[in-house]
C-alpha cells in the first residue's frame, strides 16, 4: 500500500490511480483512491474544476476523460490527475507513479 507523503512534519492528500499503469484503456476499469487524514465519507471530488456531489467515498470509479482531484478535511486539495482513456487496438502503458533516472521499470503492452 501507499502512505500519505509527508512534508515538513505535514500530511498531505494524495490521489492514487488503481490499477497503476498510464495512460488507461476504455476497457479498464480505472479508480481513483484520495488517501489523507480525515474521515473517508467526507470525501469531496472534483473533475475539470467542477464540484461532484454525488461522490463521498474514498474510491471514485472513472468513466470518462478528465482532470481530477479529491479533498479531504484533514489534509485538504489533492494534486490533479489527468485521465485520458485511449481507445487505440495498441497501447504501451507505464507504471503511474513518479519515475527517478535509474530506476528499473516495467512497461505494459495492451491490446
């Protein structure tokens, strides 16, 4: 599992994408986890800056293309993510995750 980031002592809210490879395909089901302080049914999500009310949960199911970020009380406004679905017959994907030079990693061809 992942934890929150910690910066100079502070917890930050972070948004997780499941499963962790990018970019996503239309016949993945993608979802988002906000992970921070505070309760979970607080949850509050946007996506393209527009309020989504209907979503109070930790985990939000995406369906379409867009910018999201989540917000939870105890540690506020997430970093945005940008979710583009293609709808290529080929797909090279890679782990969505920060990437240092040097680090080994895995690629995912999708067809």
């Amino acid at each position: 599992g992942w934890c929150p980031l910690s910066l100079t002592g502070t917890q930050i809210t972070q948004l997780l994408l499941e499963p962790p490879w990018t970019p996503p395909v239309l016949w993945d089901q993608v979802t988002l986890i906000c992970q921070g302080l505070g309760t979970p049914g607080a949850t509050t999500w946007y996506k393209d800056r527009q309020h989504l009310r209907e979503k109070k949960q930790d985990r939000f199911l995406v369906t379409e293309s867009g910018n999201y970020k989540c917000h939870r009380p105890g540690t506020g406004l997430s970093p945005s993510i940008s979710i583009r679905f293609l709808d290529d017959w080929l797909v090279l994907q890679v782990p969505a995750r920060a990437l240092l030079e040097g680090d080994n990693v895995t690629l995912r061809c999708r067809c």
